[in-house]
C-alpha cells in the first residue's frame, strides 16, 4: 500500500481522572464521535455505494432487531416494547427491502458476508417462523455460505428449546446471552425482564444444543451493586464455563431511564457505582475468571480457549472491514465513509418503502482519522503491532501518535515491548478515558453518541 502524508495530533494532556459516573457515553466504539456525522455528507455515502471495494476488504452485515419485551433502565439504544405481530412483520419486509438496495449496489457486487451480527433491542424476541422468514430472505440477497461467523444476542427469558434449536439452524456459531447479573433483585431494580431461573434454563438449553460458541454479558456497576452481590455473580459465571465472557462497566447515556430519573431529581451523579469501584470489580472478575484458565482478550472480554474462540466481528469493525447495517438507527461503515440510519421506527419504514436508503447521516472519513480510528479501537484489545501499522498506512505509529503516547506513558498506563504498543492492565481497564487524548482537537468537545 503506498504510504500516505499524515500530520500528527498535537500531544494532550489527556483526560482528568474522574472518580462518580455521571450522565454521557464513555464507551468509545468507533472515530469519529457520531455527533460529528452530518446529513450534509449524505450524497457523499451515497456516491461510495456506486464505486467498486478496495480488493480483498472483508464485508460484514449487521442487522438491528429493536423489539423487546421490556426496556431496560440503563439501556440506550433504540428499542420498542409497544409492536405487534403485524408491526413486526412489516419490519421484516422492510428490513428485506432495504437490504435488496444495498445488493444491488457495485460496493456489493459479488461479495459475500464474511461476519454476521445480529443485535438490539432482542433478536430473540422473534419467533422462529419470524426468524426463518428474516434469514431466509437475507441469504437469497446475499448468500452466508462464505460466513465464518454468525453472532446472534438473546435475552435467557425469551429463549425456548425449541426457539433455541431454530436460531442453531439458521447457523448460528456463537449465542451471545444478555445475562447481566445473577441477582433476581438487581435484575428487577435495573429492569431486565428476566430472572435467574430463565438464565439456567436457557444456558442448560444452548448448552445441550451445542452450539459452538457461547458468550454471556455482564455488567459491573448497576444499581443497587454491592461488593458481595458482584462476587457471587462472578461466582456463578465462572461455574457456567461459558466460551467467552463480556464484561461491561456501567454507564448512564443521556436517554436512560435512569438519567431521566435523575434529572427529574436534580441530580448530576448517577446511583451507581463510581469508576474506581467498577474498574475493581472487573479486575476482580478478571481475576477469578485467569484462575479457571480463561485468558483476557480486549479491555471487556475474557476467553476460555482463544485457539478456538474468536471474535471476527470485532476485529473486522476494529481493522476496517466494510459494515452492511440494515435497520433502524444502525451504524455501518462502507468504502470510506461512516453512515446511520433514520433513528425512528415510522420514518426509517417510510424511506425504505417509498424506495429510498433510509440515511440519517453520514461522515467521509480522511485518511489520518481512518488511522487514528483503528489504532484507538484495536488498542482496546490490549496491544497493536507498530510493524502492521506502519506497512498499512505508512507510518510508524509511535511517531504518528508520539504526543499521546507519551503521556499514557507517563501516566504509567503504557507499555512498549519492541514492536508491541499495550496498555497495562489498569490502563485496559479504563481505556476508553485513556483514548480520549487520541482525539482531534476539533473533536475533543463533542457528545459520543
């Protein structure tokens, strides 16, 4: 590849310490922050769909299944909880109809899904008549057989045996449960629909089922958390020996349940744990999990078997892979540009059937952001590799992030072992305030989400 011309980012002081969780995104997933996108860059995503894809860029498909049977009070993303069976469906037909665009398009052309996801909201909410429509609909468009990775999240309380064996027929390789807590009360105070009783039935169930990959989410610092509470869920989870394990700190976006709540109360820091607390809690679990042989693969995750457990989704979003997202509000990224869709139910089904690409915004994304974006977001693995940094975009990145570099450094966070760039275990652990002095100046000031 031939190199490219990139001025480095002025060295920061990077971001203060900060003890209380207040209302904001924290968890950073993607470069630019999303409140840089713009409509006015619409055309601009719009004339990629027509150019053909840099050879050998692998593609992903994400699609967005915003049904649920209950909001959760921390939850940020777009969800309903008030659709029927018809408003289901025709969001099936719609979902089909705007995928029908996109393989249509020269971005596609021939390619074939390499790592598919599906998230909410609840896909597992569907039933198995909804999903076998969905997939069956999506495979005639654009083909699975080259899929090396199928990721499919699902709430213990909605799964059935039977609903079980259907999504392992779809072929799906790893089930991505969103367990969170073992603690009936913490789940119910938070607003998770399901209880401890559903998560050892459904895990009993996937298990029997045998499919390939197992996954369960947690989050540390809900509310109501306590020191012991934590450890007998850690506790729990480690006796399940899940094939890998997300581990989430709590946060509190500004269109939570929660951060309602306190705004209606007047109050700036949230009811739960601080940062310092959450951070020990999931070192602590960090901690149990190494004992029983599983290995921590990224800033959230620990993995039974990393010869055999992978996470293609993450590292082709990390390594700028094409990302085909269908739905309302999904993110994608294709040939260079950064796009959402329309952020409402009603006007993203409207767009799609009048026969129009239901964008929202969009941001072309230069070559040094595209740089800085998949240094930051693979460094939350825990170590990059200067050499393939620098044969890919054409320049040593411990000269083109020097500033930042150097002050993670002498914040104690940093290691540096030949051509190795990590971060040290507390660093892992609060990352996403470490990536911050990353950012360019004129991005430094802008709400995440």
């Amino acid at each position: 590849m031939s190199s490219i011309t990139i001025a480095p980012p002025p060295k920061t002081a990077g971001p203060p310490m900060q003890k209380e969780t207040t209302a904001g995104n924290y968890f950073i997933s993607n470069y630019p922050p999303f409140a840089f996108w713009q409509q006015e860059q619409i055309p601009d995503f719009h004339a990629a769909l027509e150019r053909t894809p840099a050879p050998g860029l692998p593609l992903g498909l994400y699609t967005h299944i915003p049904f649920c049977r209950k909001r959760c009070h921390f939850c940020y993303f777009r969800v309903y909880t008030d659709k029927d069976a018809e408003d289901i469906r025709g969001y099936l037909d719609t979902l089909l109809k705007e995928l029908s665009v996109y393989a249509a398009k020269p971005i596609i052309g021939s390619r074939k899904p390499k790592f598919i996801y599906f998230g909410g909201g609840t896909p597992s909410y569907l039933s198995p008549d909804q999903l076998k429509f969905l997939t069956d609909g999506m495979k005639a468009l654009l083909p699975w057989d080259e899929a090396e990775e199928i990721t499919f999240e699902a709430e213990p309380g909605t799964l059935t045996d039977h609903k079980l064996r259907a999504i392992r027929e779809l072929g799906v390789t790893r089930l991505s449960l969103g367990i969170e807590h073992f603690d009936d009360h913490i789940l119910e105070i938070n607003g998770r629909a399901h209880r401890s009783k559903e998560i050892a039935r459904a895990y009993a169930f996937a298990r029997e089922i045998g499919f390939p990959q197992i996954n369960i989410d947690l989050i540390a610092g809900m509310v109501e958390e306590t020191e012991e509470k934590w450890r007998e869920t850690v506790a729990k989870a480690v006796a399940l020996q899940p094939d890998s394990v997300t581990i989430y700190q709590m946060e509190v976006p500004y269109n939570t349940g929660i951060y309602k709540q306190m705004r209606a109360e007047g109050k700036l820091v949230a009811p739960v744990a601080d940062w310092e607390t959450k951070r020990r809690w999931v070192n602590y679990a960090y901690g149990q999990f190494e004992q029983s042989g599983y290995t921590v693969t990224s800033t959230t995750t620990v993995v039974k078997d990393p010869a055999k457990v992978s996470f293609q989704y993450r590292q082709g979003l990390f390594s700028g892979a094409d990302l085909l997202s269908i739905g309302v509000a999904s993110f994608g990224h294709l040939n260079g540009v950064h796009y959402q869709n329309q952020h409402d139910f009603q006007p993203y089904v409207d767009a799609v059937n009048t026969g129009q690409l239901p964008i929202y915004r969009a941001y072309v994304v230069p070559a040094d952001e595209r740089y800085l974006r998949e240094f930051m977001l693979q460094l939350k693995l825990g170590s990059v590799s200067a050499d393939a940094f620098t044969r890919k975009f054409g320049r040593d990145p411990r000269e083109q992030f020097a500033g930042p570099l150097a002050t993670i450094k002498e914040q104690g966070f940093l290691t540096n072992n030949g051509d190795r760039i990590g971060l040290t275990r507390d660093g892992l652990l609060q990352v996403d305030r470490l990536l911050q002095a990353f950012f360019k100046p004129e991005h430094q000031t802008g709400r995440y989400a």
